[in-house]
C-alpha cells in the first residue's frame, strides 16, 4: 500500500517534470520575432487591414465603409469661399461670421494667439513678433487700423482658412471655435494698437 502511494508520488513528479521542461524548451525560441506560443491566437494577432482594401467581413466586401456623400465630420463646418483675391474681398462682408462671435470674451483667445500668431504678429499686435525682430520674415502688419484699415472678422477668418502673402493656412492647426476666438483678441489688439497710434498723432 506505500508503495503504491509512493509510486503515485513519483509519476505526478515525473508528469510535473515533463511539463515544467517542456515548458521551459518552448519558452527558449530562437525565434525573437515571435515569444512562442499563444493562448487564442486569433485574438492576439488581429487581421491588419488597409483602408477601403477588398474584404470579407462586411456586405460590401470592403474592409471600411466609404462615408455617403456629403458626410461631414462631427463639429466640422464648411467654407465655401474661394482662396482667391475675388475671395478674400467677397469675406470682408462677414457672411462666414457665427451669431455668438459678439458674445464671446477677447481674453478667450488670447492664449492661443500668444501659440500661433504672437510669433509674427508680436505679443501686442503690433507685427513685431520675434520672427520680424530675428529678420527671418519681414514687413509683417500690425493690426491697427493706419496699417490694416479694412479688414474685418470675415477677412481674418479667410486669412486664417487660406493663408495670405508670407502667412499660410492655420485651418489644420485651429479648429472652428479656436479660430473665432483668436479673432476676437486680434480685434481687441487691434482697437489697442489703433489708440496708440491716436494717442502719438495727439501729442505731435
């Protein structure tokens, strides 16, 4: 009777024994792109597919559904004015202009005008950034009304969307509300710069 239970013993030894070296043999893969086996393989390794490639794994036999014509993305609103001289004139009517723009707090852009615009512009709006006082781009507007007379929030945004002169297109980097809210502080820069200019031709 204790032999058969040292017998037992030994077999579940043994049986332990060759698991834990097989285990250990297939841990040791020379193979250092793959670490060996996997528990659901199909699960580890998704199927990698190209975009709109041909597929099986939905009706249209495509891997992603092209979107219906027309479909714009969630918050994404359109511009339609050409990136033209005809374009830039035809903004200056305000047309692209949100109803909440006369709401919205100057200080709210200033932030991301110090991010995007400060750079050329200057701090103050006065188209002395450190890129104008480092030479690297030169002859850049400030925003007062002697330099700039007619431009308007309609023009800005244009200028934003496209691009003007030495300037090119911020579209990527702002999304729609940000834009609105840079041009509210250059608006306020810009009545800032307007009043120095007053204030020297007073004195002269």
């Amino acid at each position: 009777m204790i032999m058969k239970k040292i017998n037992s013993v030994a077999k579940i030894k043994i049986i332990l024994g060759v698991v834990l070296l097989f285990g250990l043999i297939t841990s040791c893969n020379s193979d250092k792109s793959t670490p060996g086996f996997t528990y659901f393989d199909d699960m580890y390794r998704s199927p990698a597919l190209k975009a709109y490639q041909p597929s099986h794994l939905n009706p249209r036999k495509s891997s992603a559904l092209i979107p219906v014509e027309g479909t714009v993305s969630r918050g994404y609103v359109p511009y339609d004015i050409p990136n033209s001289n005809e374009g830039y004139e035809s903004s200056k009517s305000d047309i692209a202009v949100p109803i909440y723009f006369s709401d919205l707090d100057a200080q709210s852009g200033k932030e991301l005008y110090g991010q995007f615009c400060s750079h050329c512009h200057g701090d103050k709006g006065d188209g002395n950034g450190i890129l104008m006082q480092r030479e690297k781009i030169l002859g850049i507007p400030g925003y007062g009304k002697d330099r700039l007379p007619d431009i308007t929030p309609g023009s800005i945004y244009h200028v934003i969307m496209h691009g003007k002169n030495n300037m090119g297109s911020h579209s990527s980097q702002l999304n729609y509300d940000e834009r609105w809210k840079i041009i509210k502080y250059v608006l306020k820069l810009r009545e800032d710069q307007s009043a120095i200019v007053a204030d020297a031709s007073s004195a002269t």
